[in-house]
C-alpha cells in the first residue's frame, strides 16, 4: 500500500496551482472523436481492398475493427474509472505491472507513435492545402534534400515548412492553457464530424451508381484486384481471406486509433470516474459507425476497382470527383484540412500529459513534471513539439525510382505492432489488477467482463503473429525501437537510487 500512495502523490502536481478540472462529458467526447478522424478514412480503404480483394471483406474488415475499437475502450473505461489520473496507459501499466513497462510505452509514444503521428497528420494537412494552392508541395524546396546516406536525407519543402508551422502553432495555442486548446477542439471536432456526415450523405444519397452497387453487391465475396499477400496465398481461400482480414488491420486500426488519448488529461476531466468510460465509449461507438457508413458511400458511388486504384489512395477524393466533377477534389481539400487540424489539435493537447505523468515518476525530462502558469505541462508540450518537428524533416530516398519518402512514414509502419502489444498488456492489466486489488473502487466495471476483454486480447493477438509472420519488415523494427528503451530505463533507474528521493 504504501507503493501505491507514492505512486499516486507522484502523479500530482508540486504546487498547489494543480491542472484545471475544465473538460466535461462533450469535451472529452470531442478530443476522442477529434483524435480518432484524421485522414484515414479517406485514404487506407484503397490499401485495403487491394489486400483483401472484395466488397464484402472490406466491409467486414471495418467490422471487425470496430469491435476490437468498442471492446478495447469499454476495457479501458474500467482502468480509467480506477485510476483517474494523468498518463493514460502509461498510468495503467505501472500500476499493474511495473514502472519499466510504463516507461517502454512512453518511450515509444514521445519517440514515435505520438510525435510521429502528429508529423504525418501535420504533413497530411499540407498536402491537401496544396490541393488549393499549388506552391504548397513536396517538391517545392526552401531547402533541397541533404543526402546524409544513400538512403536518408533532410529537406524542407513548403508542404514540409506548413506542417512544422501547424504544429509551432497548436503547441503554443495548448501551452496558453487549457481552455483554447478545449476550444480549438470543439469546433474543429464538431465541423469536422458534420462534414464527415455530408460526406457519407452525398455518397449514400445523391452519388448513388446503380452499375457500382450492382457491382460490388452482387458478388460480395468475389475477389478481383487482390494484391498477392505473399508468394501462393491470396485471399480466394478461406486461410488467405482470414491473413487478408489480418493484414488490413494495420490500415483500419490506425484510422480509427488514439481513441484512449483522453485518459492522458484525466487530472482535467471532471468528475473522471464517471466522464472518463462514457466519453471513450460514446466517441468509439459514433466514429465507427461513421467509418462504417463512410465505407458504404465509397462502394455505392465507386466500383470496387476504381476504389483499389483511386489516385494516391485518396478514395473520398475520387467518389466527390464522381459526384462533383468541377469542384469535388476542392471540397474535399478543405475537409481533411478541417479533420487533421483537429485531430493534430487533441493530439498535442493529450500528448503532453503522459510525459508530465512520466516526469512525476523521474522517468523523463525534470522540467516536463512542472506546470505552467496557465496550469498545463508548458515544457511537455514544447518538448513534443520540437521533436514532431525533427521528424517532419527527414526523407528517406529510394535510388532505384529517384524519389523521396518521409522516415516518419517508415516509423509509424514499424511501431504499430508495438502499439497493438501495449493495449493486449494494457487489457490483460484488467484481469490482473482485479486480483492484485480486488477491493479497489470501480465506478466503471467492462460490460461483459471477462468475454469482452478477452475477446481484445485474443483478436489482437491473431492480428499480432499475422503481421509477424506475414509483413516481417515492417514489424520486426518497431519492437526493436522499444527494445531500445531498456538500457535507457536502466540508466534512468540507476540515475535515481544515487539521488535523494526528496529530489524533485
């Protein structure tokens, strides 16, 4: 007992000026649903349905993301529930297992996952304003690429300088305080989801294509335009459908993740314990159904190959083409523009308060664990800014084509297998906290309890070894990246048994 009060006077703030208590139940639902819609919805379905090779495996590849999405929030809503403070997951797997699989998750999510994220959303949103103005691209140098290898180089282009700007401005916007940050939130949140509602109303309704409805409802399970999975396994037999549904996984759970990012704030949210399983639960179940409806629009406007090959995968691009020829890839620029500056937006606000909660622990930067004075982790936030930004700059360069790619795109292929091992261990921490502390209050308990948790961690584990076993290159280096957080613990852990602990 004594190692969980330190534990939780760890969490709070030094002072008395502690975090605002200002995020309600609409605003925690706005950051879930804000952070959840960026731009995939309207990009991976191309890349899926290349994978799977039909209608109906596209469909129910959605499907079964939704379920793990539903079934790993409602889990979480019992760990929120429990342990309302700062640092989410990080919180949760020091509490049930130890501070070393905390920090290995935080590591990777201020190394990669979230500042890697908030550089490609930020680099999205560039692109698609320069949908509008062309000087706005990849190819448009400040700086031209400086080749530090044969296959890495730095660059500065103005879609590259527009995303670092973005993100200078949302960091400041949060370190003011939290109420423009909630404000911020809110509006993009809501015109985001309303403009996402148009979306799938113009495709359901007025982009309605009897040939591409007959087409890909006729024959739901045919397979046609399926990329091979790997050499004499395609998804035309049942073992190649179900690696097919597998492998699509990648692309729909990074569209629809970050949906536990609000547990990062639980020291602003009010009344946490009870705001906390009712926003993931709310925001999880609405942007699904949105997915799924969005995914249906695509199939009544588009025919199914023409879905595989939209142009750059933008498939929401292509199915407004259809329906408004002159001025629909316009309209859909200033969509996803409105979507990713939402989505960097939560992601900023949510990000900054894990490492606060690592600070506490002295397991990251000192200066990350104080508060500003507008009562927010002002050095936390500056921190994941400036490194968003370093990986916005390099390009990895491919000889053979003379192109260039972005290393944060690489990064964020490598961790998501990493990040599907940290939500099965942070649901497993269900059980094992129901053991470890069974008198512990639970305002929240997971409907379904122990089927819905185990269904998570068995369905993301069947994703896990395919990806393994199937898409090695891509998933191998993102357990290395957090393999590399062991000697650094070590040194971090070391570094504190030779300082006082009253230290700060």
């Amino acid at each position: 007992m004594a190692k969980q009060r330190e534990s939780a006077s760890a969490a709070q703030p030094e002072t008395g000026q502690g975090f605002v208590r200002g995020l309600g139940l609409f605003d925690s639902v706005m950051v879930v649903v804000g952070i959840m819609i960026g731009s995939g919805i309207f990009i991976v379905s191309a890349d899926m349905a290349r994978k799977i090779g039909s209608t109906g495996g596209l469909l129910l590849a959605w499907v079964i993301t939704g379920a793990l999405t539903i079934a790993a929030a409602l889990s979480y809503g019992e760990l929120a529930s429990m342990i309302p403070r700062a640092g989410g997951m990080y919180t949760y797997l020091r509490e049930a297992y130890s501070p070393l699989w905390g920090f290995l998750y935080g590591w990777t999510l201020f190394g990669v996952i979230q500042t890697g994220t908030i550089a490609a959303v930020g680099v999205a949103f560039a692109l698609f304003t320069g949908v509008l103005w062309p000087s706005i691209s990849q190819t448009n140098y400040l700086i031209a690429p400086i080749h530090v290898s044969s296959g890495y180089a730095f660059s500065l282009s103005t879609v590259q300088l527009l995303a670092i700007v973005v993100i200078i401005l949302l960091t400041w916007t949060n370190c003011r305080g939290l109420e423009y940050g909630k404000i911020v939130q809110n509006l993009f949140t809501s015109a985001k989801t309303l403009a996402l509602v148009g979306l799938i109303v113009v495709g359901l309704f007025f982009g309605w294509n009897a040939e591409a409805v007959h087409e890909n409802f006729t024959h739901m399970w045919r397979v046609s335009g399926q990329v091979p999975l790997t050499t004499g396994l395609d998804a035309v037999t049942v073992f190649g459908l179900f690696v097919a549904l597998s492998i699509a996984q990648s692309g729909s759970l990074f569209a629809a993740d970050s949906w536990h990012d609000i547990t990062f704030a639980a020291d602003e949210v009010r009344d946490p314990e009870r705001t906390l399983p009712r926003a993931l639960a709310i925001g999880t179940v609405l942007v699904i159904v949105l997915y799924l409806l969005a995914n249906l629009a695509y199939l009544v406007v588009l025919p199914l190959h023409a879905l595989q090959h939209a142009p750059e995968d933008r498939v929401a691009t292509a199915m407004l083409r259809v329906v408004f020829p002159g001025f629909g890839p316009a309209l859909m620029a200033i969509l996803i523009m409105i979507s990713t500056f939402g989505c960097i937006n939560g992601l900023v606000l949510a990000g900054g308060r894990a490492y606060y909660a690592m600070s506490r622990d002295r397991l990251f930067f000192k200066s990350a664990g104080r508060l500003n004075k507008a009562r927010v982790p002002g050095w936390a936030l500056v921190a994941q800014g400036v490194w968003a930004i370093f990986l916005v700059l390099p390009r990895t360069y491919h000889p053979a084509t003379q192109t260039y790619g972005n290393l944060y795109s690489n990064l964020l292929d490598y961790i998501i297998s990493s990040a599907l091992i940290f939500y099965v261990l942070t649901i497993a921490g269900i059980f094992r906290l129901r053991k470890k502390r069974p008198d512990a209050a639970r305002p929240f308990r997971v409907p379904g309890y122990p089927v819905v948790p185990a269904l998570y961690i068995v369905g993301a584990t069947i994703v896990l070894v395919l990806l393994f076993v199937y898409r090695a290159a891509t998933t191998w280096p993102g357990l290395v990246i957090t393999i590399l957080g062991l000697p650094v613990y070590l040194l971090l852990r070391r570094k504190m048994a030779e300082e006082p602990v009253s230290q700060k």
